[in-house]
C-alpha cells in the first residue's frame, strides 16, 4: 500500500475544503521544496482533492525562494537550490519579479544583505494563502479536525526584515507552547522549520506560529466558526475551498485570479 492509499483509508476527504470531496492525492506540508536537498522527515502529509492540490503547485515555487532569503547558503548544493530557485521564479512568474524588483543594498542587520519589495499585492497575496494552508494543515495534525464549512482561517505571513524593525507580534508568541520540528531517526530540520501553537479553549480558536529558516514566518487562527475570528481583515482570511483554481500566474494581469488583476487589499473605485 503506497503512503497516498495508507493515508486515505485513514482519512479520505480534502482537509482544504472542508471535507466536500475525496481525497485523490496528498499534500507535503512543508513542501519539500522548501528543504535543502528535497529531503523531510516522513510526517506532515494531507488528504487533498485533485483541485485543490493544483492550486498548491506554483505557490510551493514562491515559498521555496522566499524560504532562502536567509541564511545565506554555505554549500554547493544549497548555492546550486537558490540559483535554481532564483531562477524559476524568474522564468515562470515576470508579474512578480516586476513587483519584487531589483534587491536595494541594506547591511544594517545583515552584512552584505539586500532588500526587496515583498509586500506588494501579488507576494502578499501568495504568502497569505500560503499561511492559510500551513493552517489548514497544521491544525489537521494537531487536532485531526478538517475545518468545516462555517469556519476558516485568519492568516498573515512575516518576513525577516520586519522582525529586524521588531514588528512581530510580540504579544501571541509570548503565549505559544513549546517549540516542534520534524524528525526522522536522528535527522531533524529544526533549523528550516519549526512550529508552535496554542489553543483558545474558551474562543474556539488555535493559533499555529511557524518559521521557515531566518527566512519568514507564518501565523494562522483557526476556528470552525468565522464568528470566533472576530471580524478579521478580509484579505488576510482564506475559507474552505481557497486553493481551488488559484494560481499565481494569473496574479497581476488581467482579469486576474477570481477575475480581478490584484487580490485584496487593493480594489478599484469608480
């Protein structure tokens, strides 16, 4: 039996969008893209339907360069993954590259460092909805709970440069549990991922903190019922079914993903 078939017998339905259709594949949460040499521990795979697995392809390709923006790499293989990474992004996603534009000198935290332009709308809206899936994912380990359709996930991502100007929020790490990575024998890969959370017993809410090397990092509240999230900015909240049918190349350009040429925060007016 292939590890696809052993975890669908155990739990054969999409935890991306809400349980309404069968699993026929799954989902490595971290991608392994996102590791040095391809290589994590076993553990961390999903359940995903055929859409929303699509939906996950080119965002893995995003994430994985966002991933190497620090350390700098120390060996050939890791050299050799960030020129590929680099490059991919590049062949496959000019909207973005437009957007990140070119990396502006700035040794104040890091000596010889550079700096882009990550928060624009596209790379917002990426890294959002890739915080949203780590979600999703996250509390489907930690509770065995698919998210149902009334609730959702209240997500934001954080890259290095704002914890270099102290603008991570300060007060929801200072409740987090204790520190999980992933292990395999004695192999683990604390120092490209590790996780935290805790659980809002009283509000009905979990929330999932998750770093990816020096890189960035992840918060997502989860809650079966959108009423425990209190209202979040809407462009920061992905619901059940959000994977389907996004792609980041349609990002930017008309008509855009969901037919607009920018995800929110941005809209037109007339």
């Amino acid at each position: 039996m292939s590890l696809s078939q052993k975890l669908r017998s155990q739990q054969p339905f999409c935890i991306y969008c809400a349980g309404s259709a069968r699993g026929v594949d799954i989902d490595h949460v971290p991608p392994r893209g996102l590791f040095d040499g391809k290589w994590r521990p076993k553990g961390g795979e999903v359940t995903t339907c055929k859409e929303c697995h699509e939906g996950t392809r080119q965002m893995d390709d995003v994430a994985a360069f966002a991933s190497r923006f620090l350390p700098n790499p120390t060996t050939e293989e890791q050299h050799e993954e960030v020129k590929r990474s680099i490059k991919s992004v590049f062949r496959n996603y000019p909207n973005l590259i437009a957007e990140l534009g070119r990396p502006k000198s700035d040794s104040r935290y890091v000596e010889g460092a550079g700096v882009l332009v990550a928060s624009g709308p596209i790379m917002s809206s990426v890294m959002t909805t890739f915080a949203a899936r780590m979600g999703f994912a996250l509390h489907h380990w930690v509770t065995g709970e698919i998210v149902g359709p009334n609730g959702g996930v209240f997500a934001r991502w954080f890259s290095n440069y704002e914890r270099f100007k102290g603008r991570l929020p300060q007060d929801f790490l200072e409740i987090l549990g204790a520190d999980y990575t992933m292990t395999q024998g004695r192999k683990n890969v604390e120092d490209q991922f590790t996780f935290r959370f805790v659980k809002g017993e009283e509000l009905g809410v979990t929330g999932y903190w998750a770093t990816f090397r020096q890189s960035f990092a992840i918060m997502a509240f989860v809650s079966q019922s959108m009423a425990h999230l209190r209202n979040p900015p809407h462009h920061l909240v992905r619901r059940p079914g959000f994977l389907q049918g996004y792609s980041v190349k349609f990002l930017g350009s008309w008509p855009g993903q969901y037919g607009q040429p920018f995800l929110p925060p941005y809209s037109f007016t007339t």
